[in-house]
C-alpha cells in the first residue's frame, strides 16, 4: 500500500486534505499538477499520476521554462488522486501546515514505452498538457542521493529564458485566489454564487479586486 506513508504523516480529523484511496488505474488517465505549498518553506509540489497514485516531487524554486535551469526536486511520499483537486489551508502544527494553491493542472504523457520502468530508473521524459506548463520536460534522479531529482525543461517551442513563470503566475489556475486569499478563505469570484447584495450596492466587481504581487508576497 503505497499510500501508508501519507497518512501516517497526517491527522484527519485536523486537515481537510483526502484521506484518499489508491485507486487501479482502469484507463490511460494521467494526470498532472503543481501546487504552491507555502509550508515552513515555500515550495512547489510537483505530481505525476502513475500506478494509481501521484507521484510526488517537492521543487523548492518551482519550475523554470529555461532549459538551462535545472531544479532541485525532491522525492516524497505518494499522495492519493484526490489530492490533485485541493487547494486551502492544512492547520499550523500539522504536517505540511500552510496554505496550498493549486498552480497548475493538466495531463502528461510518458515518452518512454515502459513508463514505471522509466521512474524507476529514474530518468524519466515526458510532455506536459498543463494549463501553464506545455511541452517537453525531464525528471531525472541524482545517483548520490535516491531523493534528490532534477525536474528541467526541455528545449522545444515551449521553452523560454526570459519569463519567469513563478513569479508572473500568482494566482490559483482553479480559484483564481492568490496565496493570500486562500489563507484567508475568501472565496473565488467563479465559486460565488450567491447575488450580489442590492441593499449595499456593492456588486460582485468588489470580490473580483485584485490583491498587489506585494500583498500576495506577504504570505510567504
Ligand atoms: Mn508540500
């Protein structure tokens, strides 16, 4: 059972993440995500769906579209499939407490025929169908250490060396909240479904204000 490690690490009854269940892949579904992760350190946690689970890497920097970036990413515990949809808050003192943003979601495909076989080598490429990040990309694993990966794009028409991605995307791919927002628990705009007030006056534009990158930088 592979996802024994994931829920000896947290309390259900304290965080709101699934528990989760390992699902058998009955079709070709692979999804893909990121999620912002503004733990005791902020970091970006990478997941790739593979064997009825998602494959997780913890990318301290997050990704870069430049191929000659390479990024630290490190290997941690498989997380359920229903992982993919969260984005909030795990309690301060829990494990991993902080607020989560889901950054980026989407497909991949494996480039290599034995796909598991690839991860376990760990050398894997793979082409990403995400709503941020597209194209080519390379996991590859240190030899010194089993944990330690490299996640690196690979030079295609998807590359770029003069747009950094982390810091122009700060806003939730779903909710579209920033950081601050979600800590906050203020709905999105999209999930608002109540009408606007019409005693106040105030209408739905007000919810829609956006937060400064300032204001969004005050939550790491
Ligand atoms: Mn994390």
């Amino acid at each position: 059972m592979t996802l024994t490690t994931y829920r000896n690490k947290r309390n259900f009854k304290k965080t709101s993440e699934p528990y989760g269940e390992q699902k058998i892949a009955k079709d070709q579904s692979r999804q893909y995500l990121i999620q912002k992760h503004a733990a005791s350190h902020l970091h970006y946690d990478f997941r790739l769906e593979l064997g009825g689970v998602l494959k997780s890497w913890a990318v301290p920097k997050g990704p870069s579209l430049d191929p000659s970036i390479k990024r630290l990413a490190v290997h941690v515990e498989d997380h359920p499939l229903d992982y993919g949809s969260f984005e909030g808050t795990i309690p301060k003192g829990e494990y991993g407490g902080g607020t989560v943003m889901l950054w980026d979601k989407g497909t991949w495909q494996p480039q290599e025929a034995d796909t598991y076989q690839a991860y376990e080598k760990g050398h894997m490429t793979f082409k990403l169908l995400g709503t941020r990040l597209k194209g080519l990309w390379k996991l590859i694993r240190l030899k010194n250490d089993p944990k330690n990966w490299l996640l690196m794009k690979v030079d295609d028409v998807y590359a770029r060396r003069d747009y950094d991605i982390t810091q122009k995307m700060l806003r939730s791919v779903v909710s579209k909240r920033s950081m601050d927002e979600i800590s906050k628990h203020i709905l999105s705009p999209k999930r608002t479904t109540t009408k606007p007030s019409t005693k106040s006056g105030k209408t739905k534009r007000a919810s829609t204000k956006r937060f400064s990158a300032k204001q969004a930088k005050k939550t790491r």
